[in-house]
C-alpha cells in the first residue's frame, strides 16, 4: 500500500537493493496523505513511552505540521508567531488548569 515517506527514505532504499515506486504527488493529494500520516504519527506521539521516543514522534509531528503549512505558504516563523500570539491572548498550558464548569 502506497505511503507518505520522507524525502531521503527513497535513496536508503535504493542504497539496500529493495524494489520500490515513488511518485511526487499533486498538491491536493499530498494534502490528504499528509493529514493520514498526522494522524498516524500523532497516535505514535500518543503511545511513546519514553522521553526519546517522545521527543522523536514529536519532530514527525512537527514535520508534517510545516509541511501541511507550507501548501498555505506558511513557515515556521509563522507558526511560532501565530502561537506567541495565541498564548498572549489565552495563556499557555503551563499552569497544569482543569477547568470544570
């Protein structure tokens, strides 16, 4: 079944002998695959069990956020803008609040 890899997973392939096909896809499709593997890698975040695996999971998640934001012409900066905004407004998660109503 067809996937969404990294951009180098290709060439270790290829360094390893293993039969593959690969395709650059249309911004709408990549759109779609992009969101699949989110969730994907969001449930892996989810699961770690350990600071390192934590960590990692999370630059996947990272990875596919920019990239989701770069189809809209965004960048990193402007998510890191766009959260500093958010947090003056509304806080942040640090104080540990349950809020219940």
């Amino acid at each position: 079944m067809p996937k969404l890899v990294r951009d180098l997973i290709p060439a270790r392939l290829a360094r390893k002998g293993i039969p593959f096909e690969s395709r650059a896809m249309a911004p709408s499709e990549f759109r779609v695959a992009l969101r699949d593997k989110m969730r994907e890698e969001v449930d892996e975040f989810l699961r770690a069990d350990d600071p390192a695996s934590h960590l990692e999971e999370a630059a996947d998640v990272l990875e596919l956020m920019l990239a989701d934001l770069g189809l809209e012409g965004f960048s990193l900066a402007d998510l890191l803008a766009a959260a500093e905004t958010k947090k003056l407004k509304r806080g942040a998660f640090a104080g540990r609040v349950l809020l219940s109503i």
